[in-house]
C-alpha cells in the first residue's frame, strides 16, 4: 500500500488553508492553496497560498514581514482541506488585527 495521497482539489484547482495558532490554538485565518503552494509551505517552513485575487502565489508575510511559520501541516480526512499550525511573526490581517476573524456576526446584521 502507498503512503502517497492524491490532494482532492476544486473545481479551480485549489484547496482551502486553514491557518491555526500553534500555540493557541486560535484560528488565525483562511487562504487558498494549489498544489504548488503546498509545496512550497512544506520545504520552505513558510506559509504559501495561491491568491484567487491576484491569479498568483502569495508568500505571507513577503511584504510586511509578517510571516508564519510552520509547525505541523495536515491533511483532512477527504484530503480536500489543509491545516497548518503555525506561528505568527506579527498581526495575521492585512487590517493589522492579529487574526482575521475579529467581526461579531449576528443574525440583525446579515442583509436580505
């Protein structure tokens, strides 16, 4: 049997990152990762996504110095879904809020 694993990926070619707190266990945000970018995170021991956005791979932290590093990575058990337990070299938010979900979300707020 093959310890090799076949990443399931969408329709886009990419599978979302969670990003966790190694030591807090705080959730600190979620991206997107191709292939590539899984790579790239697990030989360089720095988180890499795939920007929807930007159509390009985006090493966190590469301009504002804010970087994660990583700890552990794994694999959900449909291997459509990464964690990576990292730490963080700064605020996680492009906001400068030290993770990404800081917003109260309540059913007043939603629209329609």
């Amino acid at each position: 049997m093959s310890d090799n694993l076949k990443l399931k990926l969408d329709s886009n070619g990419l599978l979302p990152a969670v990003i966790q707190d190694a030591k807090t266990g705080t959730v600190l945000m979620l991206g997107f990762m191709n292939p590539e970018a899984v790579k790239r995170t697990l030989k360089s021991g720095e988180v890499w996504f795939y920007s929807r956005s930007r159509q390009e791979m985006w090493h966190k932290g590469a301009t504002s110095g804010n970087r994660l590093i990583v700890k552990e990575v794994f694999i959900d058990c449909d291997n459509d879904a990464v964690l990576v337990k990292a730490e963080p070299m700064g605020p996680v938010c492009h906001t400068g809020e030290a993770n990404c979900f800081f917003k109260p979300l309540s059913l007043d707020k939603l629209e329609g």
